[in-house]
C-alpha cells in the first residue's frame, strides 16, 4: 500500500475494522491508524494468559494480511483501581517480541497514567 494513494484509506479500512472479529477477550479502540486493545482480568494471571492469546491471534492475522505494524508503538498499560498490579508485570508478547509496560501513554491525544 502506497501512503498517500487514492487507495490507501479505503485499503486501510479493510484491513483494520475486521480486527474485533478477530479477538476473543479484549475490547478493540480503532482511531484512524491507531488501535488499542482493553482487557479486563480478576488478577494478572488471568490478563496475562487472555491478552497473549488475543495477541496471538492479531500477529496471525498481520502475518496473513501483511500490514505494517509500527514495532515502536507496541507497549502496553496496566490501569488499576488499587496498588495491586505495581509489583506484578506480566510477559505480554506478540511474535515472540515482549511488549514494554509504560506508566502513561497518550490515547486518542490525551496523555492517561496507570491510574487515570
């Protein structure tokens, strides 16, 4: 896909706004070319496995339909009421990469912490 072709946002289109098909366990935020995923767990154990397995399946999908995945972007963000995850980091990974954990991130232009 070229950037700047006529084509391209309706390329684009196709590509990403089948993605929450694609999931089982997380809720998609698709904003122009940006996409986050929202996991909700009763405790990091249960996160952990059911974003993995979310992630397996959008790097299977990537692979098949070969978009361009911007390897800098892909972090990720424990939100939480209390102190509960602070000292527990799960190994979150997308082909065979570990996600780095942030404590804030920017989000659809809002900067937001781990603790809103």
């Amino acid at each position: 896909m070229t950037q700047g072709s006529v084509l391209g946002p309706l390329i684009f289109n196709i590509y990403s706004n089948n993605i929450p098909t694609v999931i089982t366990y997380s809720k998609t935020v698709l904003f122009a070319d940006d996409t986050t995923i929202n996991c909700i767990g009763k405790n990091i154990h249960q996160l952990q496995i059911q974003m993995n397995q979310d992630l397996g399946q959008l790097n299977k999908r990537f692979r098949a339909n070969q978009p361009s995945v911007n390897t800098s972007k892909r972090k990720y963000m424990l939100i939480e009421k209390q102190e509960c995850y602070q000292q527990k980091t799960p190994n979150l990974t997308i082909n065979d990469d570990n996600l780095d954990r942030v404590q804030s991130t920017k989000f659809i232009g809002l900067y937001i912490d781990e603790y809103l």
